[in-house]
C-alpha cells in the first residue's frame, strides 16, 4: 500500500482546487468553447511526481459529470512501461487510481471511449503520435482501422471521445517529464480539445506555441478574475495579497520537504583527483566496499550499484577508436573501464551492463560483455539484468531510476562536455525511502576525473547553483586529490558508551482506531446518504467588459461520480499522516459501498480521518529500546579536520561555527559527547503531524545512565514547532529518563515567536510539559545547563 507524504497529498489538492476556482470562473474561446486548464509540476528528482499527479487525476474525477479520459504520455519507452506496471493491478500506484481503466493507447478500442461509465487511463509515448505530416505519416494512430473504429483513424475516435448515449467525455492530458514538450507536440494535442493539462517536470521550459495557446490565457484570467479571496485559499496571490499569475499555473513542491521525508539522499560526496582512470576506479570500489559493510552492519540488504560515466567511440586523446581493433587493446573508455572491472577487480561479467552505442566490428564483443546498444529498444531487457556496474554516456539520464544506485565515476578529463549536474538525479533517490543510521547510506557518492582541479571546483559550483536554485537543503563535500589520499576511514575510540533505538508503541491507539473507524455507518448505493448532486457553474469573463461583476448562476446537473468509500477515507488517511494507515483495518464490507463526492457519507470521511490521526498521536508513546542497541560504523573525516579529546570519534569536520564553538566547550566539559552526521546518525520518533517524521539532534552526550540529545539552532527565530522536539524518554522496564533532548539558541529569546536580542545563548527545556527557556551568558555555561 503507497502511502503518500504529506506534502504529496498537498501538491495533489492544490492542483485540484485551482482547478475548481478556474472551473467556476472559466474563460471562453471565440465560439463559447471553454479554455484548457493547465498546472505545471515542478519538482525535485525523487519527489514523487507520478503519485501525486495520479491522486490528482483522481480528485479530478469528481468535477466530472461523465467519467474523464486521461491521455498519460512521456517521451521515453521506459518510463511508460514502467507507469503503466504502477497503475496497472498490484502496481504500487494502483490503490490510487482505484477504479480507473489503465490501458496502453495500441490497446484502444471504441467501447473504451464510448463507455463514460469508466474512467479510462490511455498510456503513450508521445512518438505514438508525433508525426510532422499526420495525412501522409505512417504512424498507426492516424490510419483508418476498418476492424475496429471503422473509416476513422483512432486518432479520430479520440478527439471525439463521444459515449454511447451521445456526451462528450472530458479529456486531462498528463506529461511525466513534461519539459519534452515540443512545438509541434504542442499544436498536435491542440487538436484533443483537452479539459486540462497537467506537466510535470524538475526544470520547466514551455514551447511558444504552448504559452501562446494555454498559458497565456490563463495568466491574463488570473490578473483579472475578482474573486481574489478565492485565489488566497489556492496559494496564488503574492506576498501582498495581489494575484499572481505565475504562481497559480506552477505548483512547486518544497525541496526540502522531500529531503525531509527521507525520498532522497541527504548529502553528496564529491571525490576529484588528477590520477589516471584506475585509481579513480579503485577508490570508487573501496567505497563500495565500504558501503556493503555498512549495509551489513546495520542488518540491511542493500546491494550498492555504481554507474560509470564516459564518451563512448571516443579514446582519450580525441581520435575515434577502431571498432575493427582486437578487444584486449581498444582504448574506448566503456571497454577500458569494463576489463579492469573484471580483469583487476574481479567483478563477475554478468553484473557488468554497457549501456551504449558502442561499436564492434567482425564478430569482437566478447561473449560475456551484457551490451544494450539499441537504447529505449532494449530497456526492458536491461533493467531484467538488475546489473550493479552499469558503463554508459548520457542515454540513461532519463527513464531509469534505481535507489540502490550510490557511486559514480565520471569522466571529466581531455575537455570532456559531460555535465555532472544533469547525471545529479540518477544517484539522488534514497534508498528504501528511509534515512539510516549510518551517513554514506545516506550520501551520493562521485568520484570525478579531471585534468586540472579548477574543472573540479567548477563542477561542484554548478551543483551547488542547482541544488539552491531547487531549494534542495543537501549537503555537498568535497575532497580533491593529484594521485594522494586525503581522507582517513575512522573508528569509534571508546567502546563503553550504549544508545539504544527508540521505536513508536502504538498497541493502545490500534483500540481507539478500531473504536473510532466501528462508529462509522453502514451504507447501501441506494441510501440517499451516498448521493451527491452535482452542480454546475457558469460564468463567462469577458476580456472586453472587465467591470462586469455578474455572479456564477449554479444549477443542479445529475450526480457526481462514485468512488468507493474504502478509496476514499484511505485518502484522507494518507494525507494526514504516514503512520495511521499501518494500524487502520478497512477490510469490513461496509468499505466495500461506492459513494458520490459531495454526498453526507464522503462529508464524513474528512472528520473520520481526522479523529483517527488524533487518535493515533494522542495514544502512541515513544519506547526505549533496549533490546537494539545503537552501533556506530566508521567514520569518513578529511585529514585536516579539527581532532578533539572526548569525542566518539577523534576529529569531526562540516561544523558550522556555532556549532564548533558548542563542540569545543563540549570538550572543555570532559564529557563523552559525538556530532551527529548530518546526512544519517541516531533519530527519534516524532509523535505529530507533518512529514518529518523523525528528530535528529546535531550532539549526543553520555552523563552517567542520562543520554542528552542536544541540537543548535543559531539565531533563528524559534516558533512553536520546536515544542514537538522538547521531551524527555523513558525506559519501560525501569521507569527512569533515560534521554533527554535540550534546544540551544544564540540571543536571549525570553519566549517562543520572539525575536533573540543581544549575546549568550538561551537553552531550552521542558518542565511539567511546558516550554522553559534559560538563558545564559557563555556557552559554557550553556553546556553546563543542558546537561542539569
């Protein structure tokens, strides 16, 4: 069962309720035809497009009065067959989409389309239908198919998309990778007539006659509709409460919510040297290694993957290689790489893809070497393989996407033009979606080869301008080399200090969810109760008559379509909270009924799922593990980085300066005490709403039996979100505090909401559950405090 973060679900209502705001105030097109809907999607890699636009597609389906048809198209073969396994029954989308028709467009036929009693999924790419001469082309789509639709093309049939009793269904078009989106893409959808247009993509860029046919008529609708009230509640005014076009057509998804719900990897590490391809690879190996033993360590089954990046018929110095060349002295960079993959490191040939246009000649590719050289042809062979060392150039940048992939070679050397942050998405996806004890399970890993170490810096700064332009709080390190280590592997130096795991108990909340879901009624289709009429609104905007200020005339239009209720409070679950589905039961048959959106039994639902989620925090508790104790793994520090007397580990680097400054007197107070890696470390549950669903404080300190989890937060203006990290954990079997977690602030902030003044430092605790600050004049008096 998927279940979708929060802000997913967010994103997914957001497009919808623009879409009913635009609905109510709809522009026309000369002739009285309505004008398209459009929302763009803009996102980070790994954010989770596909789910969120399939729930939005879902909500749509209310607005209908006949059930839609969605045209659900990308460029690559890949990605649609892998979107259509996701949908299709025991796909891990499938739940979302639950009563949808999913079907690949070949597979058509009239009775799909004239059925508007089933909402009806069509998969393409768009070379299904992107053909510059449509009459003359020779694309199946366009071509008259006697057998089955007749003398109309499919083409035909689908532009039409009229059901049996004579209405004319809805169509949403939805772009996965919308950034794809062409000239000529553009005006030969035009033709569909399609309701709306929803494209997702992490970099958005819109061809002329897109803008000109869609765009522009909403952003002039927006700069003009009156209902600015209405704009608020759908996030599309700006600062001052002024519509803002641009924000109504995009909706952006914070990049930091997806780092925080634990979809992508919190840091890269970037590795540079000048020595030749070799020692880049047997670095890159070490890694591994090292990432296989974490992985073990930690009882997981992560199988790291690496992919190496190169020209592919080109040699080092520029001449192009013989294909003709015996195999054992060509000098093309996938062969290079892959015989001193095998040859010297011993990796078995069948773990081994290329995945090129490499060439060969009389019969020399070698038997063993796994070669994918038709490229989308062939995807579906190689991602079968499930190989662990893929070699290839640029053509996986889109359509394959394997969390388990952590480490990338790149070869940057001889002027090559690679551009590393285009590559930055295939290694991002964390794996198992779940952030882990240790930091390189949680880290991208790329080791570069380059000529000179200003192409290093370069490439680093270029992802840097990336990851902050998309607001991606990721962490980047860096370490460059001419041939020699500068990065020691580090061990814990003290063995005597225990941290255990701290788990959600939930047994008791599993009673009042059962309680609370036995309350809710049982229906039958026929019970008035599950019927909602629909409504339908019209208003023209006149672009002439600006000062018209006439209302929205509503009148009744049948019923809204059924979805079943099981679908429907499993949404509103999702959407509150990642943690409640897992003790929910909704097998009962009662669940079973479908219901009409806007009927009293769908009303209830949103007040079900809300006492459910209050239900669940209110009687969870947060346990003291004893039972699994913590094991910290090794440790990767630059040399030079600043060495201590008491910490776990004998240096740290990546401090701020606050947070040396507070590591140091750490150290002056002779305590035990480690720095919490950033990307991964020790977290607690977090028992309230919201998607981040764990606490990961910056110190740990041992005093005794007491472990203190204290985290700095400079001089930020502190609101009362902190309040859900202030508390103290007991140990069930002997009832006593065994941690306590301690905030520290620069300034004195006498409560929470109010600005810090002056010097010092203000630590904050809790005392018979509410918030108390104490503030202090040095931080090691602030240290001293934290540990009371």
């Amino acid at each position: 069962m998927i279940e979708l973060k929060s802000f997913q679900s967010e994103s997914a209502r957001l497009i919808v309720a623009r879409y009913g705001l635009f609905n109510k105030f709809r522009p026309l097109r000369p002739g009285g035809r309505p004008r398209p809907f459009f929302q763009a999607l803009s996102a980070l890699t790994g954010s989770g497009k596909t789910p969120i636009l399939a729930q939005a597609v879902g909500l749509l389906r209310a607005h209908y009065p006949v059930e839609p048809i969605v045209l659900w198209m990308s460029k690559a073969r890949s990605v649609v067959g892998q979107t259509l396994a996701n949908f299709s029954a025991g796909g891990k989308y499938h739940e979302i989409l639950e009563g949808f028709r999913v079907e690949a467009i070949q597979d058509m036929e009239p009775n799909m389309l004239a059925d508007g009693s089933v909402p009806l999924i069509l998969m393409t790419t768009t070379g299904v239908f992107n053909n510059k001469d449509q009459v003359a082309g020779h694309l199946k789509i366009y071509k008259a198919d006697q057998d089955l639709f007749g003398d109309s093309s499919p083409w035909d049939r689908l532009r039409e998309r009229v059901t049996t009793d004579g209405k004319c269904r809805p169509l949403i078009v939805v772009y996965d990778e919308g950034h794809n989106l062409s000239e000529q893409q553009s005006k030969i959808l035009g033709e569909l007539d399609a309701d709306a247009y929803l494209l997702a993509s992490a970099t958005m860029t819109l061809p002329e006659a897109f803008q000109k046919a869609v765009v522009q008529h909403i952003l002039t609708w927006v700069e003009e509709v009156e209902d600015v009230s209405a704009l608020t509640k759908v996030k599309a005014v700006d600062a001052e409460g002024k519509p803002s076009p641009g924000l109504f057509i995009t909706t952006a998804i914070p990049s930091d919510k997806v780092v925080e719900a634990q979809l992508v990897k919190r840091a890269i590490q970037f590795d540079g040297t000048t020595a030749p391809m070799e020692r880049c690879l047997d670095d890159l190996k070490e890694r591994m290694d090292l990432l296989k033993a974490e992985s073990d360590r930690l009882g997981l089954i992560v199988a790291p993957k690496a992919i190496y990046v190169c020209k592919t018929n080109i040699n080092d110095d520029g001449t192009k290689d013989d294909p003709k060349a015996p195999f054992n002295i060509r000098q093309a960079p996938p062969i290079r790489i892959w015989r001193y993959l095998v040859e010297q490191q011993k990796v078995l040939p069948k773990d081994i893809a290329i995945y090129a246009n490499l060439e060969f000649a009389n019969g020399s590719k070698p038997e063993e070497l796994n070669l994918f050289a038709k490229g989308d042809s062939d995807f579906d062979e190689f991602s079968a393989g499930n190989y662990t060392h893929i070699i290839f150039n640029l053509a996986l940048q889109e359509g394959w996407d394997d969390p388990a992939c952590y480490c990338a070679y790149i070869d940057k050397s001889m002027g090559s033009a690679i551009q590393v942050e285009q590559i930055i998405g295939r290694v991002l996806r964390q794996y198992g979606a779940e952030h882990y004890e240790s930091p390189h399970l949680n880290s991208a890993h790329f080791f570069l080869r380059v000529d000179k170490e200003s192409v290093f810096d370069e490439t680093i700064t270029k992802v840097q301008r990336k990851l902050s332009a998309e607001g991606a709080p990721i962490e980047i390190t860096s370490t460059f080399t001419g041939g020699s280590g500068g990065v020691d592997i580090l061990d814990p130096r003290f063995d005597d200090v225990s941290l255990c795991e701290v788990h959600v108990e939930s047994s008791e909340a599993r009673t009042q969810v059962d309680e609370e879901l036995a309350k809710y009624p049982t229906y039958t289709e026929d019970d008035p109760s599950t019927k909602g009429e629909a409504r339908t609104g019209t208003r023209v905007v006149d672009m002439t008559k600006l000062g018209d200020d006439s209302k929205v005339a509503w009148t009744p239009g049948g019923y809204t379509n059924p979805v079943r209720l099981r679908w429907l409070l499993t949404s509103a679950i999702r959407e509150r909270s990642t943690g409640v589905l897992a003790l929910v039961d909704l097998t009962d048959p009662k669940f079973d009924v479908r219901v009409q959106i806007n009927s009293p039994a769908a009303a209830m639902v949103n007040d079900v799922a809300e006492r459910l989620v209050e239900a669940y925090f209110q009687f969870s508790h947060l346990m003291y593990e004893t039972s699994a104790p913590l094991s910290f793994g090794p440790l990767r520090v630059a040399k030079g980085a600043p060495a201590f007397s008491h910490s776990l580990f004998e240096r740290y680097a990546g401090l701020n300066k606050f947070e040396m400054q507070f590591a140091e007197a750490l150290d002056k107070a002779k305590v035990r005490w480690h720095r919490n890696p950033n990307a991964g470390g020790y977290s607690i549950p977090l028992l309230t709403p919201g998607d981040t669903g764990s606490f990961r404080p910056d110190f740990i300190v041992w005093t005794g039996k007491k472990v203190f989890c204290l985290d700095t937060k400079g001089k930020h203006l502190l609101s009362e979100a902190v309040a859900r990290k202030l508390f103290d954990i007991i140990d069930p079997d002997t009832e006593r505090t065994v941690i306590q977690v301690r905030l520290i602030s620069q300034g004195k902030q006498a409560k929470l909401g109010e600005k810090p003044t002056g010097n010092g430092f203000t630590v904050w605790k809790t005392k018979s559950g509410a918030v108390m600050p104490i503030y202090t004049d040095t931080i090691n008096k602030a240290v001293a405090e934290c540990l009371k």
